[in-house]
C-alpha cells in the first residue's frame, strides 16, 4: 500500500490567488509609500501648527505666482511690441 497522502487537485480559483495577491502587493506598494508618507504628514502637521511655517509657506507661493506672471509677460505681449530690451 502506499503511505503518500492523496493527490489534491487545485481549481483554477486557487490556482490564481497567490497571483492575483502578488499583484495587489505591487499596486499597494507596501511598506515604501508609508515611509516616504510618514514624513510628509509631518511637514503638513507642522505647517498648520507652527505659524512662522505657515507664513513662510504662503510667502513663497505668492512671491512664485509673482514672478511667475512677471516672467509670462514678456511672452504675453510680446505680439504688441513690448519688450525688455
């Protein structure tokens, strides 16, 4: 008599699994994305808390929009003759 336990056959629902949970772990990304999160929730945390942070960070978008449209100009109304040269 033979002592093997009896052969399981598999159905293809279980065939895939292991498969179909191989791609869901690459698409969550795993541990990676929480390290590079954690930091970055911290930086938001601290922003709203602390207001020195908040103004520094409100500074530098309008000072960017400023620059930004200065710099636009030039192209804007450059069919209209108007120049820096």
């Amino acid at each position: 008599m033979d002592s093997r336990p009896p052969a399981r056959v598999h159905s293809r629902r279980e065939v895939r699994r292991p498969a179909r949970r191989e791609r869901h772990r690459r698409n969550e990304g795993g541990d990676d994305q929480l390290l590079q999160a954690v930091p970055a929730a911290l930086r938001v945390e601290r922003m709203t808390y602390d207001r020195m942070a908040l103004l520094n960070a409100w500074d530098a978008l309008l000072l960017g929009m400023l620059y930004l449209a200065f710099q636009a100009s030039q192209f804007i109304f450059a069919e209209h003759w108007f120049s820096t040269d």
